[in-house]
C-alpha cells in the first residue's frame, strides 16, 4: 500500500503527487487539511516530527522531506525514469534540486504569504495568529512567516525572496539554451519541481518574471502546463475557494512586487 499525507496547496506535497503522476503509479490520499492545522496533532507528528507535508508511507515504511520521496519513487516503482542515465545530467539534476529545497522553497513561503495568505492572516484574534505562528517547530521558518504576514513585501525577507526567483529564472533561460529539458534532453526531477514553482508564481499572478524575458522558460511553462499529469497532480487537488483567493490576492499585489522587483534590477545595474 502507498500512502500519501498531503495538502492541496503544498508545493512540495504537489511535487510528489506530479512524481507519481509522471511515474503512473497508483495511491492512496491521507488529506491533511494544513489550513485547519491538522498537521500539528500529535498523530501526525508522530509520523513527521517537523509538522509538514508531504509524508510517504510504502508498506507501513515512512518516507519524509520531499526531494527524498520523489527519488525514492523513482527508484522503486515502475514506469518512466525522472533520474538522467549520464551521472553529469544526474549531477546537474541534483543541482537543481538541492537549489529547490535550499533557496526556492523557503523563498516560495514568503513569496505566497506576501502577496496573499497574508490577507486571511492578518484577520485572525490575537490569540489564533499567535497559535498559528508559534505552533511552528522550526523557529526559522516561524521567523520568516511571521514577517511576511505583517510587513508583506516591505519585509527584507519578500526582497530576497524576489531575488531568489529571479536568480532560479536565469538560470532556467541559460539551462534551456543548452539542452531540451532543465538537466539534459530527457524531463526528470528537475522540470517536475521547477513546474511547481513557476506555477505557484503564476497563481499569484507573478508569472511575467519570466514572460517578458525569458522566451525559454516560457515555452518550458506553455509545454509542461500542456502535459497530461499536470492538471490531476495540481488543480484537481487545489481547493477552489484557495486557488481563487490565491488568484485574487496575488493580481492586487503583483505590482508592488513588480516595482520591488524593478527597484532591485535597478540597483544591482547601477
């Protein structure tokens, strides 16, 4: 039996669902409603002491952290290969991915909490924002949440958020100039976590980082959002309500962001 813990929204839960998707590898759904802070009971943290999602549970064997799960499916199911042959296209994939889980997905927290979970949490009581904050393990993370909720993009944290997509969307557009796919000719893990990301810039309505200038990664995005996975792994498990709010919030925030992002492409030429 394969068990997936879950959300709609995770962007690293979404990675592996469109791993096993790619893969066609058949499983079961354990939703963890994050928004309701299902994934701080005590259950759950029994199987993920960090208290996020996703978790993979294979035959009652517990698989965590996100990269992991998607290389360890990989690796025991059948179907397509998502890890090169060649070691330096295995290598450049690694690149990719160790960037995804070191620099894209913290920046991705801030990014989406600034232009709009904020919103919804600056509406709760004192009392919930504080139990929704503090119920974070990791004090960094806690940090970085509470900061973008309450400054938004005025926090140094959205500046280096934005920096750290731009820097990912370079060097996508050189990557692409280079070969078919982000890590050789052959789409593998790396193109499956950048879908994730870009797609979450393009529900807050930030996808014209890379439209305006980047014509690679734009016929990158037109093809992998065109792939027969891509719906099922992501919007059939978005809520809609989310997504809209997402939609919503990110099309009134966007050109504050845009003249931050201006601001600082300003600086880095002068």
């Amino acid at each position: 039996m394969l068990e997936l813990y879950h959300h709609g929204s995770s962007a690293c839960a979404t990675k592996v669902r469109l791993t096993l998707d790619e893969k066609g590898v058949p499983w079961e759904s354990r939703y963890i409603d994050i928004l309701k802070s299902e994934q701080f009971t005590a259950e759950y943290a029994r199987l993920n002491p960090k208290c996020v999602v996703p978790t993979l549970v294979h035959d009652g064997h517990v698989v965590r952290e996100s990269t992991v799960i998607c290389e360890y499916i990989d690796e025991v199911f059948e179907g397509p290969s998502l890890v090169p042959d060649d070691p330096r296209m295995r290598a450049e994939m690694r690149l990719w991915t160790k960037m995804v889980d070191e620099d894209l997905h913290p920046a991705t927290q801030v990014v989406t909490f600034a232009a709009s979970h904020r919103v919804g949490a600056l509406k709760k009581t004192k009392e919930e924002f504080d139990f929704y904050i503090n119920s974070i393990p990791d004090p960094i993370r806690r940090a970085r949440k509470r900061s973008a909720i309450v400054d938004g993009w005025k926090s140094s944290e959205a500046t280096n958020a934005l920096l750290t997509f731009n820097k990912a969307i370079k060097w996508m557009e050189d990557s692409l100039g280079k070969w078919t796919w982000l890590a050789g000719d052959d789409y593998s893990l790396a193109d499956i976590a950048m879908t994730i990301y870009l797609n979450r810039l393009h529900i807050l309505s930030m996808s014209p980082m890379w439209e305006r200038k980047c014509p690679k990664v734009s016929a990158f995005w037109e093809t992998v959002s065109a792939r027969s996975a891509f719906q099922p792994a992501i919007y059939d498990w978005l809520p809609g309500e989310l997504e809209n709010e997402m939609r919503a919030n990110g099309a009134q925030s966007w050109p504050e962001a845009e003249a931050l992002l201006a601001e600082l492409e300003e600086e880095k030429a002068a």
